[in-house]
C-alpha cells in the first residue's frame, strides 16, 4: 500500500511538473534579428555546425558546448539541440521545486507556489541553471546522506556535470565546480577517496567530451586563458554603475539575500556541525556568483531569480508560513525587476504558444524554420551583390560587431579572428590575440566592415576606435578598401603598409587633466596615443571581482567615450591626417586638438580630484604608398 502512495505521489509530481513546465515555458520565441548580441548567438550556432576550434580559431566565454544553451532564435539542427537541453535541464528545475515543495507544503498549496517559483526561469535558462541545479544537488545530498557519507557516484556525477559546465560555459563551470568540489572535499575520508573520484570524473568528462566535439588539445590552454581574460575583463569594461537611481534594488537584494540565509538556517537546525559548515560554503560560492550577476554585471532580474528558485530547497514544514510569505515576496522582486508588470507575469497564454510554436519548429519544420531565419536576416543585412562579389570565395573576418552575416549568408567563408567581436577583447593579452592573427600568414584574405543603418558602434559610451585598438591598426596597415558604400565596406589583405611609428611627444599629467595633441600636419598620417597608468594591477583586478570599480573616460574636443582600463596602452586611434584610403567607419578623421583621461565624477571627468599620474606617449605612423 506505501509502495502504491508513493507511485502515485510521484506521478502526480511528475504530472505537475511538466504542466508548470509548459505554463513557465522558459524560452522566449522571438523573431530573427541583427546587432550585437543576437550575432553572437549566431556565431556559436555557426560555429558549432562548422566543428570550428575554440581556442584558436574562437574564443569566448562559451566553449564548443555553448551553444546548447542558446535555442532561440532557430538555426537548425543546433537549435534543435539547444531546445532539447534547456527544455531538459528546466523539466529538471521543475521537477526539483514541485518536489520540495510538496515535502513542507499541502498539494494545494504547493502547486500554485510551484507556479510563481518557475514561472521566472526564462531569466535563468541555458548554463545558468546548471549552477542553481548544483546547488539544490549538493543541499540535497547534503540533507539525505551528511557530509561525510555522499554515495561517491553521487560525487562522480557532480565531476562529470562541472567537466561539461567548463565546456559550455566557463564562469558557469568554475561556479559549478567550486560548489561540488566542496562537497567532496567533506565527504572525503582515508577510506573514501571522493575528492580524486571527483577531479577524476572533471578531467574525463572535459577532456572526452573536448575530443568528441573535434576540438585539438593543443588548444585547451588558449581556451581557458582567454575565456577566463574575458570573464575577468568584463566588469572594467562593460555595463555601467547606475548609481543612486538603483539604491531601491540593492536594498531588495539584501532582503532577498536576509530571506534564503534564514530559510537555510532554520531548515538546517537540526544538522551536524560539518554538514552545516558545508552549508555556509555552499551559500557564500553562490551568494558571490549571484552579487557578481546582479550587482557588477547589473543584471538584476537573474539575481532574484536564482534567489527566488532556490529557496523551495530548505522548505520545511516548521517554516510554512514563512516560506510562503518569501517565495511571495521574492515572486514580486522578480516582477518589478523583469517585466514590471504581475498581469503578464502570470499569464501563461503566451508561454503555452511559444512551447507550440517551438516544438512544431523542431519536430515538424526545422529546415523551413532554419531558411525562413536566414532568409530574414539576409533582408535586415541587405548585402549588395558588389559587396558579396568582393567578399567571393576568400575567408572572411566581420567587423566590428555583425557576425551573424556568416549564418545569413552561408556562401561565405567564415574565418574570423579568436576574439570575433572586438568589443570583447578587454585586455591585452585578447587585443593581442587578434593583432597576432593579422599578422599571421593565415590572416584572413577580406574583412568586411559592416554598420547596418540604427546599429550603434558603441557600446557601454565605449569608442569604437579604441576597442581592441592594436587590432584595429594592424587591421588599417594590412587592408585596403576595394569596395564600399554608406554601411559596409570589404577590405582586402595586402603588404603591411605602416611605416615606423614617429614619437611626436610624451605628456605627463594628473588624470582628468587636459593635454594638448601635438600637431601632426604631414599628409597619409596615423596619429595614436598611448595612456600609461589607467590599468590597475593585480590587487584592483581582484577588487574588480568583489565590486564595480569607477569607470575611465577618454574627453576629446567635443565628444565623452569610456575606456578600457586594461587597453588604454593603445595604440588608440586619435585621427588621420589627409587621405589614407578609408572611409569615415573606420577612422575618426582629423586628429583632436586635446584629449583627457580620467574617472567618472558626478557626471563630468576628474580633474584635480584624482591624484593618479599619467604618462601620454603620441606617436604618428606614417601610411605608405
């Protein structure tokens, strides 16, 4: 008879779950589009389906398992995939909410609660939720077994999901990681060798995994430094502080943080000292991934989300009417931050037709589906055929920002340089990365520089002339125009036409402090700069983890733009002088008059505030004929 209640309760939870599955539908149909962040989503479908190497020819955050992360819009057999996985991990999610929460709450009361807790999971779907579906794992296992007797296959399994975290996602999988390796270093005994079963179970799943998917192992090395650059690149360069105006959703925060350490306090009375000890890890590792989610990458609506998924695990019935009331409240957070409106939060008409809608996509009409987002971003580009016939049988690198054109024009040769959206290169050792691949005997033949009518070419108040400026010069000595128009341009490889850079003069000041340029009237001229002292050292590099540090800003004659601090050694295109074979897109026409770098103060540079010193080397290159 207990054998038959429990047969029955786990169908009606399974029932359930795949019901708020389909009402939460975590994934958004949207419509194919063009600019910066639909073309890298593009970029990972099309490098999966070409088997490119991460590493040498691609680098990014996303490795070679990426892009199963990233099912809309629809690319194919790639998306397919991509549905599969997302839809998978989510059933998961679900699973796991509808089951806690039948543990503390009636039926009744625990499906609507189920309700509000995943009807938010599309700002967590993809790789994200791996990390919330790691924590909930190893809380579970932690409440079922200790710390200290966690079944080793249980351990394995934790290795082999962080082994294929790192390859879809590397924050992600360094998130995951910290979270199970916890685990076993605790369970770890003389007898119980957990933590080799657990690195051992990380290694065989990357490195298997890395070798199925075509990748080179001489590459791992390259992957892993680059991803790991961009990731720790990303908060001094991009998403800006929102100052006071956003005071209302950190005090939320801590609210929301205050809510789940209690839950986990009280639910974890009755623990053992280690066991709760392994508790107080766990939260601080996703605690940090969270604050570093919301608060220095300002994505706020991820942060209460995960906040808001993972309370169900310390659900207990002692904490009823508790928990009740934050899940409530932490529902609303997400409201307020995401789409502000609780009408369209709960109406699940919209998430039934996208399920339909995606199912029928893959199952029915995946190469219909595939042609039509072709056809469609091919209208929104608007290629001429001049420009394609330029471009021909030859490899081709997009610039600056497009690479969605390689999906939307399956002719071409895609070969783009590792770091393929220059926006992304933050540090040098990224910027040098694509300078190299210029300079490099496989260098790509075209470069096709292509500015859609209302796509900006800045990102964040950044210049697109100085994002990954190195690249950009070798890029101005190597190429040369043969065909162009009001938004593209094709560029192609030629002898490198730079001469010896010429130092014009070197200027020393406080930042925010404004600096002449010297003059530079001789015709066919480059004029560069180079700014010693913006990039902080190791210590402000780690501090970057923990906080959002103060944005540096480049002032010209008339015009603001924010600078990376860790490329800021240039060389940063600061003019051209006369004719040197490109249009306006790529260069930024006479040089300034003066220029001055420094922190962000109440909406104007810094000038006598700071007492940063630095060193400003102007250099010209002359373009020879």
């Amino acid at each position: 008879m207990a054998r038959s209640l429990d047969r029955v309760r786990g169908l009606l939870t399974a029932a359930s779950a795949v019901a708020i599955l389909v009402l939460c539908w975590p994934i958004e149909t949207v419509a194919p589009s063009i600019g910066l962040d639909p073309s890298w989503v593009a970029a990972l479908q099309v490098a999966a389906q070409r088997h490119m190497h991460f590493g040498s020819e691609l680098a990014y955050t996303y490795g070679p398992l990426g892009f199963i992360g990233l099912p809309q819009p629809y690319f194919g057999w790639t998306s397919a995939i991509a549905l599969i996985f997302v839809v998978g991990l989510s059933l998961v999610a679900c699973l796991a909410i509808v089951h806690m929460l039948r543990r503390a709450f009636p039926f009744w009361l625990a499906l609507p609660l189920a309700y509000l807790v995943a009807r938010s999971l599309s700002w967590i779907a993809g790789w994200d939720l791996v990390t919330v579906v790691a924590f909930v794992a190893c809380v579970e296992l932690l409440r079922r077994y200790g710390a200290r007797s966690i079944p080793i296959w249980a351990v394995a399994c934790l290795g082999l999901m962080t082994g294929l975290a790192l390859l879809g996602k590397i924050n992600v999988g360094i998130t995951v990681g910290l979270l199970a390796g916890l685990v076993a270093i605790f369970a770890t005994s003389r007898q119980r060798p957990a933590l080799l079963v657990f690195v051992g179970a990380v290694t065989t799943a990357f490195l298997a995994s890395w070798l199925v998917l075509g990748q080179s192992l001489w590459d791992i090395p390259a992957y892993v430094r680059y991803s790991v650059d961009i990731t720790l690149g990303y908060n001094g360069a991009m998403g800006m502080d929102f100052g006071p105006s956003m005071a209302w959703v950190y005090m939320l925060g801590l609210v929301a943080i205050a809510a789940a350490a209690v839950a986990a306090d009280e639910a974890s009375a009755g623990w053992s000292r280690a066991e709760r000890l392994v508790l107080l890890a766990l939260g601080v590792v996703l605690a940090f991934a969270l604050f570093k989610t919301g608060f220095v990458r300002n994505r706020f609506g991820p942060f209460f989300t995960t906040a808001l998924v993972v309370m169900p695990v310390f659900a207990v019935p002692a904490l009823r009417a508790r928990m009740t009331l934050s899940v409530a409240t932490l529902a609303v957070f997400v409201m307020l931050v995401s789409s502000g409106n609780p009408v369209s939060y709960l109406d699940p008409s919209s998430n039934i037709q996208a399920a339909r809608e995606q199912i029928s996509a893959a199952v029915r009409h995946g190469p219909d589906a595939a042609a039509t987002t072709a056809a469609q971003m091919r209208s929104l580009y608007a290629l001429p055929p001049e420009a394609l016939a330029a471009i021909g049988d030859h490899r081709v690198h997009i610039e600056p920002f497009d690479a969605g054109v390689a999906y939307a024009y399956p002719e071409l040769n895609w070969d783009p340089l590792p770091i393929f959206q220059p926006y992304q290169a933050y540090t040098d050792l990224l910027d040098e990365a694509d300078a190299s691949a210029l300079r490099s005997p496989t260098a790509p033949e075209r470069i096709l520089w292509l500015t859609p009518p209302g796509q900006p070419l800045t990102i964040d108040g950044r210049s697109v002339y100085f994002e990954a400026p190195r690249t950009l010069v070798e890029m101005l000595c190597r190429y040369t125009p043969i065909a162009s128009a009001t938004s593209w341009q094709v560029l192609a490889l030629g002898p490198d036409r730079c001469g010896t850079p010429e130092l014009l003069s070197t200027v020393t000041a406080k930042a925010g402090v404004r600096v002449v340029v010297p003059t530079e009237s001789r015709p066919g001229r480059l004029v560069v700069v180079h700014v010693r002292g913006v990039a902080g050292g190791f210590g402000e590099r780690i501090g970057g983890l923990l906080f959002k540090t103060p944005p540096w800003w480049f002032q010209s004659d008339n015009q603001q733009y924010r600078l990376v601090p860790a490329t800021a050694d240039g060389p940063l295109l600061i003019g051209a002088t006369g004719s040197v074979g490109y249009v306006q897109a790529l260069t930024p026409g006479a040089p300034f008059t003066a220029i001055s770098v420094g922190t962000q103060l109440n909406g104007g540079v810094a000038a006598s505030e700071s007492s940063d010193s630095l060193t400003y080397d102007f250099y010209s290159i002359p373009i020879l004929r």
